[in-house]
C-alpha cells in the first residue's frame, strides 16, 4: 500500500505542508541527496548542514526518515557536471 492509498490524498498533501524544509533537516538532505546523485543515506544536520553533529539513519524517528525520503523523492532535477 502507498502513502496515498494509506492516507487518502488529502492527508497527504496536509501531511507535506507541515514538513519541516529547513536547511538541514531531513528533508532538504534527502533532496540535496539525489540532486548531487549521492547515494540515498537518510540523516541529517539539527544545526544546519555541516554543523554540530550528524544524525545518522539509527537515530532517526520514523517521521525524520520519511521527511528524507519525501525530500529524496521530491526532487526532479539532478545536476548536470559539465
């Protein structure tokens, strides 16, 4: 079952609104992710990326883990390296 079956769409889209998009959290890592095709690796920076300490994938809520999979699959473009 898909988050949208599970949840109905509108839960879902009610859901994503109140996602936390601040520059490091889980979110904006898993769309930095794919966007510089790194590989999908749920974490994130409580302080902004970069700083203070990394939370790993085993420390992580289930909800910090699908804000990163929703950032993840969120993004459409991919940078291009000329």
């Amino acid at each position: 079952m898909t988050l949208l079956e599970n949840y109905g769409f509108q839960k879902w889209v009610m859901a994503f609104e109140e996602i936390n998009k601040k520059h490091g959290g889980p979110f904006d890592r898993g769309g930095a992710d794919f966007y510089y095709h790194r590989p999908f690796d749920p974490h994130y920076w409580p302080e902004g990326t970069g700083h203070g300490t990394r939370v790993e994938q085993k420390d992580m809520t289930l909800a910090e883990q699908t804000e990163y999979f929703l950032g993840w699959t969120q993004q459409v473009e991919q940078k291009v390296w000329d």
